[in-house]
C-alpha cells in the first residue's frame, strides 16, 4: 500500500494558529526597544557630528525666519546654494519655534531616520509569516540602525534621512501596489506624494520618480498597458516638480540650482571617482548588503519576486546615479543612505532563512544570522568622521564677536559653518553661494574635487572684501579660487596674515587675511590721526591674538616683543601711545630710533614706518592699538 508524501504548506501560507494572547504587540514593543538602543548608541558614538554644507541650509533657515527670504547674502542676485527645500523650510519653522537650528537639523534626522526603519518593520510585519515577522524584522532594523551610514547622517544636518524616510514609506505601499492581490489603486496616489515630497527633499530625488515607476513596470513586464496603468504615480510628484520649478525660475531667475553649475560636470574622471566613491561604500557596507543579498535570493525563492524587482530598481538604480555623477566628498557615504533605506526591505528576507522548515526555527541559521546583523558594525572602521566644522565654529564666532558690529565683508572657503557663526556678510569664492562664480567657466572643469573647481580671484577681490578665510584655517592655497587670490598683486601689497586663538571648548590657532589699509578693519588714517590695530602685529608664536572684552586684541609673551611694520605715515614724524590693558608694561622701540623723541616714528623713503612694542615684565600684557598722532615739535 503506497502512501503520498506530506507535502509542507507554502512559507507565505497563513501560520497554524495558536491558542494564547497575541504576542505582535510585545515583539513590536521589544523590536522598538532593541533598534532604540542601538542606534542610540551609534548616535552616541559619533556625536556631535554636523558636515559644513549643513550650516549652508542653516543659514538659509535662519535668513528665511528673519525675514531676508531664502537667501544667503544681501549681495544680489540671490541664488540657490541649498539642494533641499523641504529640508530648509522645516528647520526654519522648527526655529521660528524658539528651536536651536543645530538642534532643529540634529532633531529632524534623528526623526526622519526612526520614521525611515519603522516602515521596514511595518512591511515585514504587514507581509511576512507570524512566526519569523519578530526575527525578519530585527534583522532588517537592527542592521539599518547599526549601520554607520545612517547614524552619521541622522546627525549630519543634510536631507539623507528625511528623503529615506520618504522612500522607506513610498515602498511600502508600493510593495502592496505592484503585488497581483493586495494592490490598491490609491496607493499608486499615497506612492506619488510621498515622492513628491522626495523631490522637495532633495532636487535630484526627481530620480526616485522614474525609478519607482520603473520598477513597477518591470513587476508586470514591459506592456502598453502596464505602462499606462503603473503611470497612476507620476502626476503628483510630476507637479511638486513644476511646481518648484517655477517658483525656482520666478524666485532665482535660473531652471536648477546654483550648486548644479557648480559641481555637474560629465567627465572620465568624474566616473573613476564614481566608482571609486562607489567601491569604498561596498567595502563600508560590505557586511549589509550581503544580507540583502541573501534576503534577495529568499524572497525570490518565496514567491516574492515583484518585490525583489520594484526594490532592487529603485535602490541599484540610484547607486548608479551616483557613480555618473562622481560620488560625493563628504564622510560615511552619505549617498548610500536612500539605496540603503529601500535595501532594508530586502535585508529583512534574510529572517526567512532563519527557518529549517515552515514555521519551524534553526538555531545554528538564528545565530548566523544575528551574528551578520551585529558585524554591520564593522561599517564603523570606514567611516571616520571629518571634525574640522567643531574649530569652524570657534572661528565664526571670533570673528562674530571680535569684528561683527564694523559689519566687515568676509571670503571664507568654508561657506557653511564659519559664515553661519560669523553673521556677516561673505563671498563663497567656490560658487555654490555665488551667482558669477557659479556660472565662471574655468579649464579642467570635471576634473578636480566635485564642488571646489571654481573661482575668480579678480572678482573677489574687487569686492575689497575685509577678511579671506582659506580652507584649512591657515595660509595654504588648497583651492584654484585660493591660488588666483593669492596670484593677484593687489593681495600681497593689501592684505596681511594674522593668527588668532578661537575656543574653547575646541580651541584653534587659525590664520586669516585682514585688509590692511582702506578697510574696516584695517589702519585707520587721517591727516593728524592713524590707529593701528594690534592684531596687525608681524606673526609670532609666542605671542597671541584673542578676544579680551569682546575685542581682537594683541596678548605679548613675557619677555617677548610685537613688531609692526609698513605704517603709512606720509613724510611726518608721528608719537606712538599705546592703549590696552597692558600698556604699561610695554615699552615702544621705532625703527629707525630717535634719540629726541623715544617714542616717535619716522617714515622711511616710501612713507612707511616700522616699530617694535617689548613686554619687559614677567607677565603677558594685552594690547589693543598703537595711536599715533603727528610730532608737534617735528
């Protein structure tokens, strides 16, 4: 008598039922818990984090919520230097609010970023069998909130996590969309205006649009119908398109961005950076997209093909939009972040392989697979975190405090943390702040580091600008913009180097250039008058510039001098006196000496003179200007 095998019920069957409570809202409750902690503590390790473009869409919120509109500067044309209007409008309401903008930015994508996991955790727990939802969906979440990407840009004050949120959400319902039963028409809706909103996140989340409707085509196979039946999503985010397009076109006078003229460039090289950006960022997440790999292969094993296709279009095809464009400077692959928030979906299939047999767990695949999930902390390796922005901000605020009430004009490198902190007026010499730098044409465009090609040192300069902040905070040319300043002659005979000491609590020994003569913040002349700041002191290391009572001004080591040199002076004898809280324990030297007058100084053939100003005490002695009024007896 022969008998018929038992054959196993399908994996996406309905689970056999137990007697006893309902344990899915415990199983939430600990999945919560667990990803909580994890990513709290990823947060935690790299906190405080912020990247400086992030300050660039700060100062647009703050300009936006004092009631200059979105801009950067008063210096017209306005331009738009941010990528991410959603970004900015929710920070600036978050700060009308009362909110701290550092606060407001660290808040949204922390938020966005827990808004971005959860909705992994609702489709595994929408779709998968009872018995594996808790483990499928640990795995997914917990790898994402492991992962170092998406820690560091949910702090990092950029749109990253707020477009995965976003995405997360539109393929969760796209998933049910594109599936044979379960899809609704009005998802097809709910889909259009979650990436709509993705457009308004990020200008070329547009991507998104023609990558989601093309992964829902690909679901049903390339057809006529197909085509115009998945076309339900693209009316919604088609209009928030035109809809920023127009206001962009009527409010900047240009159809894209000003950062696009700046860093769009289609070159050989930009695509070895692309894949170069790209190789590093696999070896980053090595450990993740392993799993979604596997998770792949076990859906596709499932039945759950169509999801495996509209998930990997979206998420591969935004990976190599990446590559074309050259990657990204900033740290911990930022870029990563959308393709791995649309990856979770297919981490979280991996937990279908933690099972031996239908509803039925393996131990040794449970401890394998967590064991995979734990090591997506290797990420953390390759993902050292750039800490420049922190000594950034002391710089802004020295110069805020020390120079902001003389309303000085500032060139600073660093357009993002330095001029949100300083408040004054600034020239970005890079163009993404800029329109005619924007729109500069230069050779070798496409072949340098993505954003910081540009410059016009003739143009910066005509400005007469008071202050030049280089990109490292010292005196080397990094940047083409740096190199035609530093080539144009009207620099080394207008401008000087000093070094001052901004922090704590991140203390930093910077340089700038300060116009020296017909500035604010320079030599003030008049025909019976000069007063020479005592910060405009030759360089020496011994001695520092720092904020006493608000003001720059010159602190002398014991038993150390200042010297000051190329005084304009005319063809006059002029008698030093020196003000400053330490004025009495210095003592003045002119050069050349004048036996008459101990203190006088006396120009040289070109009009110019020189003195020195010696500490004779044992103690450090503040100065803060040389006055010098015309010899009466001369």
């Amino acid at each position: 008598m022969s008998t018929t095998p038992r054959q196993a019920p399908p994996l996406f069957s309905p689970a056999p039922q137990k007697r006893g409570r309902d344990l899915t809202a415990v199983s939430l409750l600990a999945l919560a818990a667990i990803c909580a902690v994890a990513l709290a503590l990823q947060i935690y390790h790299f906190w405080p984090f912020m990247t400086d473009d992030a300050y660039i869409s700060l100062r647009y919120s703050q300009r936006l919520i004092e009631g200059h509109g979105l801009t950067w500067n008063d210096l017209p044309p306005a331009v738009e230097g941010y990528t991410n209007l959603l970004w900015v409008l929710i920070c600036a309401g978050l700060g009308a609010l009362g909110m701290n903008l550092e606060s407001a930015a660290h808040l949204l994508g922390i938020v966005s970023t827990v808004l971005g996991i959860a909705a992994v955790a609702a489709q595994v727990y929408r779709d998968y069998p009872a018995k594996v939802r808790f483990l499928s969906a640990l795995i997914a979440c917990l790898a994402l909130s492991l992962s170092a990407p998406v820690a560091v840009w949910s702090l990092g004050g950029l749109e990253q996590p707020l477009l995965a949120a976003f995405l997360a959400w539109a393929a969760y319902f796209g998933i049910r969309w594109t599936s044979n039963t379960k899809g609704k028409a009005r998802d097809a809706d709910i889909i259009g205006l979650l990436l709509g909103l993705a457009v308004l996140s990020r200008a070329d989340a547009a991507l998104f649009t023609a990558l989601f409707y093309a992964g829902a085509v690909l679901t049903d196979g390339v057809r006529t119908r197909t085509l115009i039946a998945r076309a339900r999503l693209l009316p919604i985010p088609i209009l928030f398109f035109a809809g920023q397009e127009l206001f962009r076109h009527f409010y900047y006078g240009s159809w894209v961005p000003n950062t696009a003229h700046v860093k769009v460039a289609f070159t050989l090289h930009r695509l070895y950076t692309g894949l170069r950006y790209e190789l590093y960022g696999v070896r980053s997440e090595f450990i993740f997209l392993v799993l979604a790999l596997i998770g792949c292969i076990a859906l596709w094993i499932a039945g759950k093909r169509r999801q495996v296709i509209f998930v990997a279009t979206a998420s591969v095809g935004w990976l190599l939009y990446i590559l074309v464009i050259g990657g990204d400077i900033f740290p911990s692959y930022r870029h990563f972040v959308p393709a791995m928030a649309l990856m979770g979906f297919l981490v979280a299939g991996s937990g279908l392989l933690t099972l031996s047999a239908p509803f039925r767990f393996s131990r040794v695949r449970v401890a394998i697979f967590l064991t995979l999930t734990l090591l997506v902390l290797t990420s953390d390796i390759f993902s050292p975190l750039e800490t420049w922005e922190r000594e950034g901000k002391q710089v802004g605020i020295f110069l805020r405090t020390a120079f902001g009430t003389k309303h000085p004009l500032l060139v600073s490198d660093a357009a993002g943390v330095v001029p949100y902190f300083a408040d004054m007026e600034v020239i970005d010499p890079l163009g993404l702040n800029d329109y005619h730098i924007a729109r500069h044409s230069v050779g070798g465009r496409g072949y340098g580091w993505v954003g910081h090609e540009l410059g016009d040192g003739r143009y910066v300069l005509d400005h007469k600008p008071d202050l030049l902040l280089l990109a490292n905070f010292k005196s080397d040319p990094l940047f083409s913009a740096d190199q035609q300043l530093l080539a144009d002659p009207r620099f080394a005979s207008q401008y000087q180097l000093i070094h001052f000491d901004a922090g704590p609590p991140n203390p930093i020994r910077a340089g700038i250039y300060i116009r020296r003569i017909d500035g604010k913040l320079g030599i003030v002349r008049s025909d019976d008058h000069t007063s020479v700041p005592a910060y405009l002191a030759a360089i020496n290391d011994a001695n520092s510039v720092r904020l006493v009572d608000g003001q720059a001004q010159l602190v002398i080591a014991p038993r150390t001098s200042a010297q000051f040199a190329a005084i304009p002076l005319g063809d006059k004898v002029w008698k030093a006196t020196l003000l400053g809280s330490g004025a009495a324990q210095l003592t003045v030297h002119p050069s050349p000496a004048n036996v008459a007058c101990v203190s006088c100084v006396r120009p040289d053939a070109k009009g110019s003179g020189a003195l020195t100003v010696e500490n004779t005490s044992n103690q450090p002695a503040t100065l803060a200007s040389i006055q010098l009024e015309k010899n009466s007896g001369d």
